[in-house]
C-alpha cells in the first residue's frame, strides 16, 4: 500500500493516542507493571518518527493524566525517572524540524521535569515541521477549568467582553492554543474510552479502539487506524 499522501488525502490534521495497555503488557511477562513504561516510551519514539514520515502535521499523546498521580507511589515514582531521562531524546526532536509542546497543568510536576520541559519546547520553537504534544499531568476537566479561570480573569481587567467569549476565544485559553482540532483519537489495549483526554478538542473526532497492547504498537497499527478513520462518514452534525 502506498502511504505517501495517505494522511493528506484523509484530511487529518491533528490525531490523539492514548498510550494504553504498557502495565499489563509487562504483567503478561510475568514482570513488575513498571516494567512495560520503558517499552512504551520506545513505541512513543516509533510512533513519533512514524508520524513524521507519514506527514500527520499534529500528533498528542497522552503521556500521565491528572488522575495517575493515585498509581502506588512506585510507579508514579519510576514514570516520573522516565520522563527525566527520556527528556534528553526529546531535545534530539529538534533536528528532526518537530516542534514540542507539553500540554498539562505544571502543579505538583517535579521542577527538574518543568525546567526539561521548557528546555526542550524552546529548543523546537523555530521548527516547522510535526507538531508532538504531550499530555503530562494533563486532565481535559483540568484544562477546561484553567481555561475557564483565565477567561474570567480577563473579563475581569476589561480585555474581553462577555460577547466575545466564543469558541475561537475559549481555544485561545487551553493548553492546546493554536493546534487544529482532534480529527482521529487512537486508542490500543483493548479499553473503549477517552479518559479526560482532549476531550474539547476531540469533540467531532472519531474513535479507532484496537486490540494491542501500546508497547507492541507498530507502524502497520498506526496504517491500519488510518485506513479505518478513512472508512467513516464525518458529517459533523450535518446530513
Ligand atoms: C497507560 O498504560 C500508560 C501510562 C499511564 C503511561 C504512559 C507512558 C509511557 C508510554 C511512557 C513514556 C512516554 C513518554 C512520552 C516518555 P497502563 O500502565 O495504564 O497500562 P494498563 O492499562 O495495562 O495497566
């Protein structure tokens, strides 16, 4: 199958992942939950690179919700050492003209990961290619409200009248400020659903659940999605 237009021709703009399945993945090994991370940070690279080639212009993937944080201390513990390591492939996205942007609320994450972060999102700000965010310590619920809280604030300075608060005003104040909405969320492991993921954003998105586990998820699963999302009718509340 010859994929070079495959995501121009579909229309895709932006597709979500949930990066599913990697505790039980490792259990089915007879190995420690904590395990599978590590493995589902090399598919989130495979994916990643993947995406590139495939020309999606914007990709999210949920990476730690607001609500991991109640995951026994151990693997909150050993996902957050993860993500500080890993933070160091992140700054070799730049030579691949992928811009970074990490989506989530910044309260209660580890300053060192914050300021990795930061590092790691200026050093991509010149790109063009790939838009890669990351959802850490993201929950959409949070989003909203932090959104909500911002509008208010400028209400309350005068900078917006209560008439211009509408949909372009309100995607001004999310974490996702400037990307296009969800056109494809992509879900492995078998769960069907969202999970306070993008959920804004992914209001006319389509769903595509499947079978494997996320630190199996290969480029012929990321195909396959798209060849599914390719079969749906989008009528976005028309006829
Ligand atoms: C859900 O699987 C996965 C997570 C909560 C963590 C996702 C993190 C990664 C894929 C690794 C790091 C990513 C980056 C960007 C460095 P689960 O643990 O809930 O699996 P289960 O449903 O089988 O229990």
């Amino acid at each position: 199958m010859n994929t070079d237009n495959l995501v121009k021709e579909l229309g895709i703009n932006h597709i979500g992942i949930i990066m599913d399945g990697n505790g039980r993945w490792a259990q089915k090994r007879g190995l420690p939950r904590k395990a599978g991370h590590p493995k589902g940070a090399e598919a989130f690279k495979k994916c990643l690179d993947s995406c590139v080639k495939l020309g999606v212009p914007c990709v999210t993937f949920y990476a730690f919700s607001t609500e991991n944080w109640s995951r026994p201390k151990d693997e909150v513990d050993s996902l957050m050492n993860l993500f500080l390591s890993f933070m160091d492939e992140m700054m070799k996205l730049s030579s691949k003209n992928i811009r970074l942007r990490f989506i989530g609320s910044r309260d209660g994450v580890p300053e060192k990961i914050c300021a990795k972060m930061d590092e790691a999102e200026s050093r991509t700000v010149g790109n063009t290619g790939t838009w890669c965010c990351v959802a850490f310590n993201y929950g959409g619920k949070e989003e909203i409200l932090h959104a909500t809280k911002k509008i208010a604030l400028e209400y309350k300075n005068g900078s917006i009248g209560i008439d211009d608060i509408d949909e372009t005003a309100f995607n001004s104040c999310l974490y996702t400020e400037g990307l296009p909405d969800v056109d494809l969320i992509i879900r492995p492991s078998g769960e069907q659903r969202l999970s306070n993921f993008l959920i804004w954003q992914a209001a006319y998105a389509e769903f595509v659940f499947m079978d494997v586990l996320w630190p199996d998820f290969s480029e012929k699963d990321l195909i396959a999605a798209l060849v599914e999302y390719g079969k749906r009718n989008r009528r976005f509340g028309g006829v």
